[in-house]
C-alpha cells in the first residue's frame, strides 16, 4: 500500500460501520423519495443527480467503488467535497486496483474506508475450503462482498454506484434513482446513461485514476480469480466469472 494519511484512507475490520444517525428517514420516506426522484432525475445530467443526493441525505449520503476507475469518486466529489467513498476490500483483488485505490485516498477530496470482510481469505479457506471462488463463486462473493456492503452501508440512508446501461443487458434498463428495497436505501446510478465514450471523455477531461488492466485486455476489473480478459466483440463484463453463468456478484440484485 501506498503511503496515505489516515484521514483519507480507513482500513475498516469486520466489526467496523458508520455510527447510526437519529436523522435517520424511515424506508417509505426513503422509497417515496427516490420514486420521484427517478421521475425528476431522468435524463438529467449525472452531476446534477449527484448533487440531489448530496444535499437530499447529506453525511447519510456515500459512494461505493470498486476502483477500476475514479471516474464516480471524482464526480460526486466535485458536489460533496469530503464524502464517503466505500471499497470492499476482498482480500483477492490485483495490485493495480488497490493501487487506484491509495491514489483516489491520496488525490481526490473524498475519504476512502475500505471494508474488509469478516474472515481473512486464509480463514476462509480454513472454513469452507480452499479456492470457493472455483467451487461456489455466489458464496464468496456473498463472504467477500454482499456480507461487507451490507455492514458498511448501516449508516447511510443512500448510496451511488457506478452502473451503466451499456455494460451489460442485464443492466440495460438501470434507473438514475431507485429504491433499493432490500437493504432500505436509497440507490443513485448518476452515470447510468451514460456510455464508454462519456466515460472515456471525463477521465481525459479531469485525468481521473483508471486501472493499469484496462490497457491489458480486460473489459471489467473484480477480484483476480474471477477476472479475465476480454475478447474482441464480448461485452465489458464478458471477462466475469466466464466459467459458470453467473454475470453479477450479488452487490446489485
């Protein structure tokens, strides 16, 4: 890890969440909210989202990355200097993302905490065996990310992620604004319309973080051993899990 100061990068263990809040909103005035937002919002422009959820939920407001690039982090941060930018920390992610990581904690106006799951990937193999990613990749991604997202969110009313329509078609129809019923939350999608173009065009703009393995051959970053390069004519997330059919980790289902 890169030398960061600890104001913006927090290593969170198991035990570790936000501290409640007694502004908290209650879940049907959160869905009420986000329903009319998903009304108002669509086709705004995404920094125009972002700032609705940054003065709608304020310190209850985070983002969640998974640092294949800084492209949200850095949106969001030029609305709500100082916000939350959460990153599951798997334990099994290549250098170059932990790498983009300790540069978002050391060059963007945000503060990282990096969530890692309960068991340690030694402990988990102890546990369940070694290598689940092969046997049972739901239930790693359930150990190693839903589990921790699920604790990391606790005190936030909202939550940003950066899904695209283009990705993939089974995010094709992903709203701006939803209610994220499972979990009680409200889900902002600001770049949900946009496409790899857009995106290709705000990190030369702002010279955003991006991840090294982009320029290797992959079309979508997760853990290591889940991860490939993608072929000429697949979709970004092609490279996911190509040996069972399974295209999403749990984070957004």
């Amino acid at each position: 890890m890169s030398l960061v100061s600890a104001a913006s990068l927090r290593l969170v263990g198991p035990g570790g969440s936000t501290p409640a809040d007694p502004a908290r909103r209650d879940p049907e005035e959160l869905r009420a909210l986000a329903e009319q937002a998903a009304r108002d919002l669509e086709g705004a422009p995404a920094l125009e989202i972002a700032r609705w959820a940054a003065q709608t939920f304020g310190e209850r407001f985070c983002v969640t990355s998974s640092m294949a690039d800084a492209v949200l982090a850095h949106l969001v941060s030029r609305v709500a200097p100082g916000v939350d930018v959460v990153f599951l920390d798997t334990g099994l992610h290549f250098p170059e993302t932990l790498r983009v990581r300790d540069e978002v904690a050391r060059t963007l106006p945000v503060n990282v905490r990096s969530i890692r799951p309960r068991l340690t990937v030694g402990q988990q193999d102890g546990q369940y065996g070694p290598r689940l990613f092969n046997k049972s990749p739901d239930d790693c991604c359930q150990l190693r990310k839903v589990e921790p997202l699920e604790r990391a969110l606790t005190g936030y009313d909202a939550w940003a992620a950066g899904l695209r329509r283009d990705e993939s078609p089974s995010r094709a129809n992903t709203p701006v604004v939803t209610f994220d019923a499972r979990r009680g939350k409200v889900k902002v999608n600001p770049i949900a319309a946009w496409s790899q173009k857009d995106v290709d065009s705000y990190i030369a703009r702002f010279n955003v973080p991006v991840n090294e393995l982009f320029k290797q051959g992959y079309g979508s970053i997760g853990c290591w051993p889940c991860t490939r390069r993608t072929k000429a004519g697949e979709d970004a997330r092609a490279g996911r899990w190509a040996m069972f059919e399974k295209t999403e980790c749990g984070l957004h289902v």
